[in-house]
C-alpha cells in the first residue's frame, strides 16, 4: 500500500536464509510477487497514519524500513499478529543472513 493508494491483502512469507520478506497474491501463485530484503531494517508499530482517513483502517499498522531507505506499510489483523510480526521480522533483520 505504500505505493499505491489502494491496500491489497497479501500472503507474506518470512524467510532467514536469506533474511527476506516475500509477498504472494493470496489467490495462489507458485511465484513471489516481490520480496522486501530485511537485513540491516528497522520494523516498528505504526499508531498514526498520514492520510489514513481515505481508508478503513482498523490501525495493526507497522513499517518496514530497509536498509535502503525504502519505506514499507503493513497491516496485520490483530494487535497481538502485529506484535508477532514485528518481533519475528527484528529477529531476523539481526540474525538472518
């Protein structure tokens, strides 16, 4: 959703050799739609939104920044999947490789 104005459900996959983040298109697909590179990010708990007022959000928001610079925003279906989320993508952004 960071580059589009629109937010499409994805299915992500966290892998830790090599430290990535890869998205699918929930409907199926072998293949990844893109992949975010983890090693070196910053992931933290998104509570407000700049223009978040265009969307029904029900906030669960965190951001992936990379290494590069690139800015990420994502949105899980809970609270508790946020916070699952962000702790298992710090673990591997310090450990993967």
């Amino acid at each position: 959703g960071h580059r589009r104005k629109n937010w499409k459900v994805r299915k992500f996959v966290l892998r830790e050799d090599p430290a990535y983040l890869h998205y699918y298109d929930p409907a199926g697909g072998e293949d990844p739609l893109g992949a975010i590179r983890l090693r070196g990010c910053v992931v933290t708990a998104v509570e407000d939104m700049p223009d978040s007022k265009k969307y029904d959000m029900d906030n669960n928001l965190f951001e992936v920044i990379t290494a590069d610079e690139i800015h990420y925003y994502l949105q899980a279906a809970s609270s508790a999947e946020r916070t699952e989320w962000i702790k298992a993508i710090q673990t591997v952004a310090r450990m993967g490789k």
